[in-house]
C-alpha cells in the first residue's frame, strides 16, 4: 500500500513537472511570437522571422507564428513560403479566419483562382458569414469577369456587413462593367460613406465619375473626379481623373480647358496614347471629319 502511495506521489510530481514545463515552453513561444510581431511591424523582416521560427520551435501548435510568417514573407514578396505559412496556420487551427482569407487572397494575387475559391469556401464552411471569404470569392470572379456571380457574394458580404465599403466598390465596379450606371452611383456613394483611406476613396471617386459621365451628369462627373485628383496617391489614379475631366469639358464644348486637362492625363504612361489621341482629334477636327 506504502509502495503504491509513493508511485503515485511521484507520478503527480513528474506531471506537475511536465505541466511546467509546456507551460514555461509555451510562455517562450509567445515572448517569441511578441518579439518577431515587433520586428516585422518595424520592417525587420529577417529578424522576426527568426523570432517566428523560435515561436514554433517551442510550440509546434503556435498556429498565430505561422500567420505572422506568413504575413512577413508576404511583405518580401515571397508568395511561395507565403502560401506555405499561411496552409501551416490553418493545419494547426481549423478554425483560424484570418489565415484562411489571408491564404485566399495571396492566392488570388498569385493567379491560382480555382485555389482561391477553395481556400474561401474552406472559410466559409467554417463560418457562412465571413464577410471577408464572401468578398474575396466576389474578387476572384471579379477579376474572371465573371459579373453576374461577382454581384451576388459582394451583395451577400454588404447584406452581413452593411458598413464594409470594400465590397461597396467592388458591387459598384460590377454595376460600371455591366452598364447599370444607377446601381453603380448607389453602391459607390456607400463605399465612400464607409471607406476610410484617402487611396480608397481616390479609386471610389474615380468610378463614381466615370458613372457619372456614362449618364452625362457632367457637373457630378466633374466634382467626383476633382476629387480623386485631390485624393490620389497613384499617378495612374490621378491621370484617369485627369483624363476623366477632359472628357466631361469635351462634352461640354470647353477645347481649351479639355486639352489642359488631357495634356495632365498625358504625363502618365498609361494614359498618354489616348490623351494625346484626343488632343489631336480636338487640334485636328477637320482629319477626323
């Protein structure tokens, strides 16, 4: 009886001693995980990459490193340990969102759509409302121009989450392609309700003129597309607007103000051929007669 007592004593000494020990195990892997976050937000890719790897070392079940690896090759531009940390993510928690929209939208980035939809999906049959999958399936059909099946998840994910003003855009994009210009003010005068960055909302003004012009509601068109001039960061955001305005001062019989305004759009390389086309069929209005 004495012996038994005593084994049994010792088996719960060797399990507290255990327990402590994954204990302690896990408290390093999270200081570690802390430390490389820290290093990866100031830019430090190598370095906290090594703290993400130290993280997992201690706790192989650390599904978070993973993700912030992920994120942290991502921002060196490398898509294939990328994609490999993010899967890893999702092989230690099943459950874990944010890899899985993280994953589905590098994959987007990479090309490989029919991967993306299955890392979306994964996400939904985790959580059927996860606004972020409901968008990123939206993208992916997006960008395969297919509109029709775009519309209905951007229009699922803005049903869930009214103030989501990326979908907003894109259901506004969808509408432009399709030439349901109404629709399309609708949609994008709410992405801008919601919408918080300055480069956002640029991109926003910009289809929203374009609208706009579609329904010769020139004095709209003109104020929505000044104001993606003033917001733009992107050159090419800011030439499309200038271009943009060209077209509306055409329209109105304003060749001067057009060709300014041309002449502006015409600076960017994406917009310089048909700037300088339009530029010429104003100066030249007899050769295209």
């Amino acid at each position: 009886m004495k012996g038994f007592r005593f084994l049994a004593i010792v088996g719960l000494i060797v399990v507290f001693f255990v327990s402590a020990i994954a204990q302690d195990a896990a408290n390093e892997a999270k200081m570690a995980y802390n430390e490389g976050k820290s290093l990866m937000l100031k830019g430090k890719y190598e370095e906290a990459l090594a703290k993400f790897k130290e993280a997992i070392e201690k706790d192989p079940n650390l599904a978070v490193a993973y993700y912030a690896m992920g994120l942290t090759y991502k921002r060196m531009r490398d898509y294939v340990n990328a994609e490999k940390a993010y899967q890893m993510a999702i092989e230690k928690d099943q459950n874990y969102s944010k890899a899985y929209t993280a994953l589905g939208l590098l994959q987007t980035q990479m090309q490989k759509y029919d991967a993306a939809l299955n890392t979306y999906n994964a996400a939904l049959q985790v959580n059927p409302k996860e606004v972020k999958a409901l968008w990123g399936i939206g993208y992916v059909y997006l960008k395969q121009k297919k509109y029709l099946k775009a519309r209905d998840y951007f229009q699922k994910a803005v049903e869930i989450d009214t103030t989501y003003g990326r979908a907003w855009e894109n259901l506004g994009i969808v509408y432009l392609q399709t030439k349901q210009y109404t629709q399309a003010i609708a949609a994008l005068q709410k992405a801008l309700q919601y919408e918080k960055k300055a480069s956002s909302k640029a991109d926003t003004y910009l289809r929203l003129g374009d609208a706009y012009l579609n329904l010769k509601k020139l004095s709209d068109a003109e104020n929505a597309y000044k104001q993606a001039v003033k917001l733009a960061r992107s050159s090419a955001i800011r030439a499309a607007a200038n271009f943009g305005l060209g077209e509306v001062y055409k329209m109105r019989g304003q060749k001067q103000l057009a060709i300014q305004y041309y002449e502006k759009a015409s600076r960017d390389r994406n917009w310089k051929q048909a700037a300088l086309y339009e530029i010429d069929m104003i100066k030249n209005e007899s050769r295209y007669q």
